[in-house]
C-alpha cells in the first residue's frame, strides 16, 4: 500500500484557508492548475510509497515511538512558495522547527523498519494546494499568500495516511486519502 507519514490540520484550520484558495481560484489563468480538494490537504513528513503490508506493523511502531517522543506543539499555515516553476503551488507554516523534527522521527522509523528512503532532503514544510504539468507563473497566487496568515492550533497527533490513486482516467480525478492510524502525542500520546 502506498503510505505517508503527516500531520492533518483541523476543521477550522483548513476552512479559513479554504477561504483563500476560493480566492486564488479566481484569478486569471486558475483553470490552468489541477487545483486539491480540500480533503487531501496535510502536511507530509515522510513519505513511504509503496510498502509491504507485512513491514506495515513495525513501522506502525516506529511512528508510535516518534509520537510519544514529540511533545504537542503549536503551528500555524503561514505564507506560500512554489515548487518546479509553478508546477506545485503550496501554502507553508510560521515555524517549522518542531515539524521538521519530527518529520526527521517519522524518517527514522521507516529506515528502521526497513523501508527504502530516497535520499535524504531538507524538509521543507508545505500543503499543497495545486499543481501543474508545465511550468505556470504562479506570482500573482504567491502575492495573495504572502498576506496570508492563519489561526494558530496545537498539533496533537501524528497519522499514517494511505494514499488511493485515481484509477478511472476522468480527467480531475483527486487521490483519496485515509489516515489508517493515529497517535497522540507527547508521553499521555
């Protein structure tokens, strides 16, 4: 199954950016990014692809691990960038510190447990929110972005998510995501 280690924001969080990308996708030239559904919408911290569902329960214990070890800890979706020359359009966080650590965890407990690792990059914390097959200039999202700074939450759990491509061949067809397991964080987690 392919899996992704991330953290899911809540409710609010993602319906005042929702908000925004209402925004952006009325700017001109919208139509021509493959924009994500809100559903799909997370922060990836490590992610597996496909792994073998017999490796599956001692990475499960790896994670739990890199959880317990995380204490709760506050973020917020700040600001944007782009990856590829506007082939990926995405919204960032204020302070990446504690994010970024615990992405390195969720890592650790793949390598661990046995799952290939591409080579290891700097994290670079972001949520996706459109994508293109050519390059697109994706300034005027970018200035709209900038100004953009969301309410703070308390992020208490890290998830395993299972990513189901689309099969149908309809054009706009979005993954579907589901988070097979969840683990609180910090020692009560």
């Amino acid at each position: 199954m392919r899996l992704f280690a991330a953290v899911l924001p809540p409710e609010d969080v993602t319906s005042e950016l929702a908000s925004v990308v209402k925004e952006l996708r009325g700017l001109p030239g919208a139509d021509e990014l493959r924009w994500t559904g809100r559903p799909g919408w997370h922060f990836t911290l490590a992610f597996y692809g496909e792994v073998d569902e017999d490796v599956v329960p001692e990475l499960s214990a790896g994670l739990e691990r890199a959880a317990r070890r995380t204490e709760p800890f506050g973020l917020a979706v700040r600001g944007g960038g782009e990856f590829g020359q506007g082939r990926a359009l995405w919204a960032g966080v204020e302070d990446a510190g504690a994010l970024r650590v615990l992405a390195d965890r969720c890592e650790a407990a793949a390598r661990e447990a046995g799952v290939a690792m591409a080579e290891h990059r700097r994290y670079r914390a972001h949520l996706t929110l459109a994508r293109s097959r050519e390059a697109v200039d994706v300034r005027p999202y970018l200035d709209r972005l900038d100004d953009f700074a969301g309410r703070a939450w308390t992020v208490g759990e890290l998830a395993l998510v299972r990513s189901n491509l689309p099969r149908s061949g309809v054009p706009g067809e979005q993954p579907r995501y589901e988070a097979v397991a969840r683990w609180g964080l910090g020692a009560a987690g």
